[in-house]
C-alpha cells in the first residue's frame, strides 16, 4: 500500500471519520472527533506505521492533512 493511502486511512480511522466527512482539505478543530485527544492518537499512529518519532514542535505544526504531509517528508517518508 503507498504511503498516500497509508496516511489517508490513518486520518480516516484515528479520528473516527467516515469516508464521506474526509477530504484532503481537513485542518486541526474542522471537525470535532480531531481535538487534542485525536490529534494524539493521530500522532500515534503516525508514528507506529511509518516507523518515526515525530519531534514535539512538529506535533505542534501538524494542524491539517497537508501540513502533516509536509512534516512527515521531513521524516523520510515518501508520498
């Protein structure tokens, strides 16, 4: 599975989103499951399938999918 798809579902199942309620516009509050408790099982989650430690100031950073996107590059993970 490509590392799109992989990151996709994680949104997906770390914030209890349907399908229908994802697009890859989300930022951090747009939706009520991605609070501070879903924004670290997201982290989490993150972290056990791409195999990183993701640093503090960019959990910070990490306030829409796109963003993510860009932190997790920094990672060395490929989309």
């Amino acid at each position: 599975m490509s590392s799109d798809k992989k990151y996709k579902e994680i949104f997906i199942k770390s914030l209890n989103l349907k399908n229908s309620d994802f697009n890859e516009n989300i930022k951090y509050n747009d939706v009520a499951e991605w609070d501070s408790i879903g924004h670290m099982n997201l982290i989490s989650a993150l972290e056990d399938e791409f195999k990183i430690s993701i640093d503090t100031d960019d959990v910070v950073e990490f306030s829409s999918f796109k963003v993510g996107k860009k932190i997790l590059k920094k990672y060395k993970v490929k989309f």
